[in-house]
C-alpha cells in the first residue's frame, strides 16, 4: 500500500480500520482473552490499544499507545477482573493519536455506564454533537464514538437495548460496535455493513466477537457468522439475542477489506481473503500481462495477488524484496537523514535475484506514489532491467469518508493524472492495475453488496456538502468553542 498512517517522512499512510473485540465468558480471564484476540487484530491499527472489563458493579479500563503487547503488561491483565470484556485497537480517523482518543471509552450519563470500542466513521458526527452541547451534554474526547455513546446514555428510552436502536436511527455513517454495560456485551453493526463484524463461541459456550474471523482461533472459539447489517447482538446471563431496530437498504462493505485491510485468514462473505486476494492476481495477469523474468511481490501487501499473478502468467514468484520484521510504527522520530532514505529504512532489496532481470512487481494499491516511486527506483538501483508494476486494485480516485484516513482528493495521484503519466511519475517500464470489474470477479461476490466508492465515485452513504470531512474536525471544533 502506497501511504498509512504516518510513516518514517512524516506522510500520511494507511491503516486498516480499528479492530474491535468482545467476549461474555463467565469464569474465564477475558482479559486475556481479549488481549490475545487483539494481538490477532493488530494489523487493524497500531496506535494504541484498550480493555475494557466488567464485574457486575464497575467497569475496569486499561488503554496504552503503542502496539498490544507495549499497551499491556501481566499486571494490567490481572488487575481487569470480570466475566465479560472489550477491547480496542486504534488507527484514527476522527481526533488525533493521543491518550485521551484511545478507547475503549467508559462513559457515564443518565442511563449509567458504558465501554464502548468503534470501527468505521461517522459522517453526520459534527452536527450530532452540537445538537447534544446545545442540550447541555459535555464532551470529554474529540472522537466521533463519543457522540454514539452520549447518544445512547442521553437517550429517554426505558431499555439500553431500545437507545441503541434510536442511536441507529440518527448516526448516518460506518459503525461496527462492541459495548459494554455491567451486566451485558452488546455488538452493533451498521445497516450498510460497511466495516466488517462476526460472531464467534468459546468452549461451546461463551459467545465472543471481533471484527475478523482470524481472532477466534488464537484463543480457541469457532467462527459462527458475520453479524448482518443492521443487527445487534447482546449477551448477558440469559444467552444470547438478536434483533434488527434497523433494515438494511443494502449491503455495502468496504471492498478494501479484501484488497488490503483483512488478514489472509479471514472469512468475508465465506470467501477466504487469501483466495480472493490470489484471485486478482490471476486475472490481473490475464488482463495486464507482461514479459518478464519473475514476480516480486511487495512486502506484504503484495504476496497473495503475486503468487496468483506468477500462477496464471507461468512466471516464477520470487522473494527479492526483504521486510524488516521491526518495521513497524514508532513514537520515536527519524532524523531527516533516515527520514530521506524513506522505503530503504524497511525494505531491502536482493541485488543478487533482481540483477539483469526483468521484474513484475505486485503491490495492492497506489495512493500518493510517492512510495510506489521509490520501490521502482529501488530495483532500478539492484540491478533490474525492467519493472513492470502491476496493482491488485483499480486506481484510487475518491477519498473514504467511512473509517479510513485517506488524503484529499488533491493528492490522489490516480485523480491527477491518466495512467500513463503515472507510469512515468513512477519510472516504471509499464503500470498496469486490476479493472473494477475484475476486483468484483476475483470476489466471487455480486457488485452490489460492495462500497466501491474509492474507485467510482458512487457513495452509498450520502456526504453533508456543508461539513468539513476530516480526522480533526470535532478537534477544530472544540478549540473554536
């Protein structure tokens, strides 16, 4: 991926969405549950990471910055007593990293206490929250979630379960929820389905959530289903409910989570995302063929689609490019000489595989290309004699306005310039990438169920014109009050 959230020259980069986690296990340590379904979910974001737990009185929180396994130590798992948990992984797309924007939030209002954890991004939060400072609501966070939350502990309906659902009713936007009250968890996906949300069961038993499938089985639990749009979920000491307050005009899940946010393991739509990641390489390589020596997938966005591209053109797929294991993100700042390096600080190309050959490098998608540019500069430099670039996803013109940092349209390179003059921005020998049609193919899915705004223009959730769509808004806000 092509740009996240801020790498090693200051710019922004991607991230993948937030992870959420929940678990109702009476006698179990959800606390460490949890901490181990959320090390499964890193890859959702790396800015900081929360549990929150309940034991029938209070809620307990712990939250650090960082990864996981920095956010938390064995004396913070012990100190979470409870029989039901959440938890939170953080890549921001309303309010700055900071302490105070880690979540899982605890709140309280009228209606008591709440944890909440949140994926997605709503698009109506601004106005939503000065309805509620106009009632006199406070707001302790510059976090769109904090307006969902107030919403349902402000709300005069007789049952948390009935809040819920009036909250559905007016947040417009991307929401995949896990909240906690003391005596139940509660998972909330929005009726567009737009961030992904599945239902799990630990020990036959015990119910559990995440946004991914592949956070089951580190802790044990068997997928069941994806939560449908539109569904909440709530367990307490009774089992386990369902109810839909709000119907779904459609489905519309973000077709990133194949393309790049999913892990490999996970099931969407009962496809395995490694398969339909190998799927666009085929056809990628069926509609973008090139003659080449081998394939060099980009690390490690890029391996799925390379082994297909390398299978359907009859070329060998080869590691040529090595990723430092330790390249993660940091709070520690890059002096301006590691700072101009750039993509050398975490790729390393093998000079020996890459000398007098032709390449075809595979990679997800294009955002910026300014990356993109330095990766072709870097084979050029070890040796390659061509490097034809090849990308598992149409080309990005539209900024996300659901749950995913991208820059405004101004900066998208796909919506500057035609794919030739990309081509020669990069310094590639050619560019080629994936058709809308072909993505959608590679899926096995109909169209329709997908958002495919990022590459046609057509949100599902209509855009206020007259609100400032950007991660600092209620930040901006609460500093002009």
């Amino acid at each position: 991926m092509d740009g996240a959230m801020t790498d090693e020259e200051g710019k922004p980069i991607w991230g993948a969405g937030c992870g959420v986690f929940g678990v109702f296990a009476p006698g179990e340590d959800v606390a460490r549950i949890t901490f181990f379904g959320l090390f499964a979910l890193q890859h959702r974001g790396e800015e900081s990471a929360g549990i929150a737990t309940t034991d029938g009185e209070r809620l307990l929180l712990r939250r650090g910055m960082g990864l996981v396994m920095q956010a938390f130590n064995e004396d913070d798992l012990s100190r979470l007593k409870g029989f039901a948990a959440i938890g939170h992984n953080r890549y921001s797309t309303t309010g700055s990293t900071s302490p105070r924007n880690a979540q899982p939030f605890v709140f309280a209002g009228p209606r008591g206490e709440l944890a909440i954890a949140h994926n997605g991004n709503l698009v109506n939060a601004l106005h939503l929250r000065a309805e509620l400072e106009a009632q006199g609501v406070e707001f302790e966070t510059t976090s769109d979630t904090e307006v969902i939350a107030k919403l349902i502990l402000h709300s005069p309906a007789p049952t948390f379960e009935e809040a819920i659902a009036e909250m559905m009713e007016k947040v417009r936007g991307a929401y995949s929820l896990t909240i906690l009250t003391h005596d139940k968890l509660i998972a909330v996906r929005d009726p567009w389905g737009i961030r992904p949300l599945c239902l799990g069961v630990l020990n036959g038993e015990h119910w559990v959530v995440a946004s991914e499938s592949c956070a089951f089985e580190p802790i044990g639990a068997k997928f069941v289903r994806e939560i449908e749009p539109g569904e909440v979920v709530v367990v307490d000491a009774d089992g386990m409910r369902r109810f839909k307050p709000v119907e779904s005009k459609r489905c519309a899940t973000c077709i990133f989570e194949f393309i790049y946010f999913a892990r490999p393991d996970s099931l969407i739509f009962g496809k395995r995302v490694f398969e339909v990641r190998r799927r666009m390489g085929h056809i990628l390589a069926q509609e973008h063929p090139a003659e080449a020596d081998i394939v060099v997938p980009v690390p490690d966005t890029g391996i799925s689609a390379a082994l297909g591209y390398a299978e359907a053109a009859g070329i060998a797929c080869v590691e040529a490019i090595i990723k430092s294991r330790y390249s993660g993100r940091t709070f520690i700042q890059p002096d301006q000489r590691m700072r101009e390096l750039g993509v050398k600080m975490k790729l390393t190309p093998l000079k020996e595989v890459l000398a007098g050959k032709r390449v075809v490098l595979v990679d997800d998608s294009i955002v910026r290309g300014t990356t993109t540019g330095q990766k072709v500069r870097m084979l050029f430099e070890a040796g390659a004699k061509e490097v034809h670039v090849r990308i598992s996803s149409p080309p990005y013109r539209y900024p996300c306005f659901y749950g995913i940092d991208t820059p405004n349209r101004g900066e998208l390179i796909a919506a500057r310039m035609s794919v030739e003059e990309i081509r020669d921005f990069l310094g590639a020998t050619s560019l080629g990438y994936l058709s809308i049609d072909g993505l959608v193919r590679a899926t096995g899915i109909p169209k329709g169920k997908f958002c495919l705004a990022c590459f046609n223009n057509r949100y599902p959730i209509p855009i206020p014109r007259d609100v400032r769509l950007h991660k600092l808004a209620l930040e901006e806000r609460a500093h002009t009050r």
